[in-house]
C-alpha cells in the first residue's frame, strides 16, 4: 500500500514575494533556499525550508492560473497542502478505488518529482497535492 | 535570536470528523493519533501524524469560535498554519520590533506547551499560530 510520508509543503499564494519575505524572512527569521521561476506552475517560487517541510511563497506569472484565480478571488493566503508519498501511482489507484475525486488521474512527470492534485472536493475542501521524489 | 524550528501541524476545519477522516485516515491512509476534546479551543480535534509534523482536523463545539465562523462563511478548508518556535516569548518579542500585528500579545500558557496567534494581515492572509513545547 502507497504511503504518505511527510509534508512536503504548504504553498501561501501572494502577490509580491519581496514584500512577503519581510515578514518570513525578515520578522519570523526563517532562511530563504532559492526563488526560482517555475514553468509548469507558471510561478515564482520562494523555497523557505521549515524543519522537515518547507513554506513556499507562490506568485502567478500568468493571470490564467488557478493561484492568480485564488488571489483575484480571496487576496493572500493558504493555497494547497503538498503531501509526500512513496508511490504516486499506487496512491492515486488507491485513491480512486476509494472514490476520491482526482483533478490528475496520472501523475505529471517532472525533473525530480512525480506530482498530481486531489480536488478538494474530496479532500475537505483543501486542495491537496502529491508530490514523489524521483531523484 | 527566537527560532521556527518545524511545522508542528496544519489545522482544517471540518464539520464532522469521522467523515472527513474517511479520507484522510480511510483513503490516504494516514494513522489517527487520538481525537480528543479542547476546551481551551472550544473544538474536537483528531490528530494525525504525518512525517515530523500533524494534519489536525478541528470541529467546533461551540458556534462562537473562530474556527466556527469560518466554517459557516466558507465551508470545510485550511484554517490555520502552527509554526513550533524554541522561545516563544523571544518570538513574540521579535516580532513586535519588527512591527508584526499579534492576535495574543503574550504567550498563552498551557499545559504541555505556550502558544499565540499572529494576525492573518501581517501574515499574507495566512492565520499562524506559534507553539512552543513545554514538557
């Protein structure tokens, strides 16, 4: 059976990261690892380990994406959990025996990691990802 | 100087606990701690190991709570992001001299760990709660 393993993540959606490190960086003193731009999210990221997991800053670079909708709609804030897991495909098998709704039904295959969302019809109203590391 | 040394939990706010653990515990397969009652929080809340940190689902048991109110304006979801910190009060000290907005100026004392909030404005829309334990 396909585990969870740990946090990966919780992704905070904003709309300026320079101005959001000043409070995670600047006031709660946490080490920021990198700000990279990342394509497939169609995002800057500012990556701030924490402990086992890491917080990460997420700022749309495109207004079509589901973070830039979240902002629009609601402003900064909590935007999606990322779970770790041994096995994304056994996990999303599992998951869909056990009739949890999926927005991917196989996993996304990326340099490093193997990802897909849960919908957070399913999951509490928490948009939930999984992440496999790869490499 | 005042550290983050982990994630200790992410809370989400739900309206029944044993449905919602369908998914967390049934589905993904994470292991329930214990679910108890908290008076201090006016909430029922199952714990759930994940990694080196907790997923906790919080019920209200009173329809005055913050977590209450939420739910009735926004449904099921991410309430609160808990942040464990080695000196609470060197924290909260820290953050007032970098002009940080605190729900709970001075540390609440409980057993077993002091906590306080950090208001959601001065945290991109995110409601953190700091914890420190204490035993």
């Amino acid at each position: 059976m396909a585990k969870v393993t740990k946090i990966n993540h919780i992704a905070i959606a904003v709309n300026n990261i320079e101005e959001s490190l000043a409070f995670w960086q600047g006031a709660l003193g946490l080490s920021l690892s990198h700000i990279e731009d990342v394509p497939s999210q169609k995002a800057s990221v500012a990556f701030i380990p924490t402990g086992d997991s890491e917080v990460e800053l997420v700022r749309p670079t495109d207004e079509t994406t589901g973070v830039a909708k979240f902002l629009k709609d609601r402003g900064p804030g909590m935007h999606h959990l990322c779970l770790e897991v041994d096995d994304i495909d056994g996990m999303l098998e599992q998951l869909k025996e056990k009739g949890v709704r999926l927005i991917n039904e196989t996993a996304q295959v990326l340099p490093g990691r193997k990802m897909a969302f849960i919908h957070p019809k399913s999951a509490n109203g928490v948009l939930v990802e999984l992440y496999q590391i790869t490499e």
